[in-house]
C-alpha cells in the first residue's frame, strides 16, 4: 500500500512537469490523493489504477500512430489499439494495422510495449549469434532486426517494443512495411 502512495506521488509530480494538464489522468491522480488525504485508501487505490489504464490507453495510441499509411498500391484498414491491465497476463500496450494490394496479399504490422514477454524476448534478439539463428539479419532504419524464411520480421525498439510485420505477401513488401514504420515515434513515446 505504501508503494501505491509513493507511486502515486511520483506520477503526479511526473505528469506536473510534462505537457499534460487538465486531463483525466490529472484528475485521478487528483481524485487520488484526495481520497488518501481523507483517508479513504479503497478509493485512493481505484483512482490509481484509473489513472494508470488511462496512462496505457494513451500509450497504445501512441504505439498505433507509428504505424504507416499504405504504400503505393495498397490499402490500410484503421489501426486498432488496446491495453491489458496490469494484471493481465501478458499486460502492458497493443496496436495493430493490416495493409492489402490489388493481389488480395496482406501485411500485418504489430507493436507490443510493456509486456513481460518482451523482456524474455529481448534477451535472444540483443545476440546477434542467438538472433540470427532466427533467420536473416536485417536492418531497419538503425534497428536490427530478423526476417524468418516466411518473409516475417522481428525487432526490439528501445528494448521494450516488440515490432512483428507478417503476412502472406511477398518478403520485400513486409521490409517495405517495416521501414516505413515511425521507430522514432515508437521510442520516444
């Protein structure tokens, strides 16, 4: 419990500094340390955990703009975004977007953040002798990154972001795909 409190005043003063004001984050938070001052820890708790899934709501926003429009010849479908709680079993941030041609071919590209399995995953993509036993090793922009013989990529951003880009086209497109992603936005996020 005392880490709840803790933690809820080093989100407030983080949110203090950065360019969020009066938003529904700030309220719970607000609403937070209302209920603690009078003493109501339930309420203290709930107003926390509002604030945190509407901290993982923006972050899944935020993973779902980096990725691209379609590239010439193809269509995009709406990228879709979603959180798990942090009781989830796999928590953390989704976003997902499909792109098809002409030839019915897809590309699916997916961005996962915050996720425990991703810290499992880090471990064998931070070896390029580990990595590269998944297949090919390309680059992307800056980032390493691994293309299997199905044409599907992997790579880690900013050793918390897992990028999957698979599909039925052929290998190039889902490079193409790859490199169009915004990996700068994905990190700074």
């Amino acid at each position: 419990m005392h880490r709840s409190i803790l933690f809820a005043a080093a989100l407030a003063a983080g949110l203090s500094t950065a360019a969020v004001r009066a938003d529904e984050v700030s309220d719970a938070i607000t609403e937070a340390q209302r209920a603690y001052q009078g003493g109501r820890i339930q309420a203290a708790q709930t107003a926390l955990q509002e604030a945190l899934q509407l901290l993982q709501q923006r972050a899944a926003a935020g993973l779902a703009a980096a990725l691209p429009d379609a590239l010439p010849g193809w269509t995009a479908e709406e990228a879709s975004s979603a959180t798990a709680g942090l009781a989830g079993m796999f928590g953390g941030s989704t976003a997902s977007r499909t792109y098809r041609n002409a030839q019915g071919q897809s590309v699916e590209i997916q961005v996962m953040s915050d996720n425990p399995m991703i810290a499992q995953l880090a471990a064998v993509m931070a070896n390029p002798m580990l990595a590269g036993a998944m297949g090919r090793l390309v680059r992307v922009g800056e980032q390493r990154a691994i293309q299997g013989n199905d044409g599907n990529i992997q790579m880690l951003v900013d050793n918390r972001i897992l990028v999957q880009v698979q599909g039925d086209a052929p290998a190039e497109a889902k490079l193409a795909y790859a490199r169009a992603i915004n990996l700068a936005r994905l990190a700074g996020r």
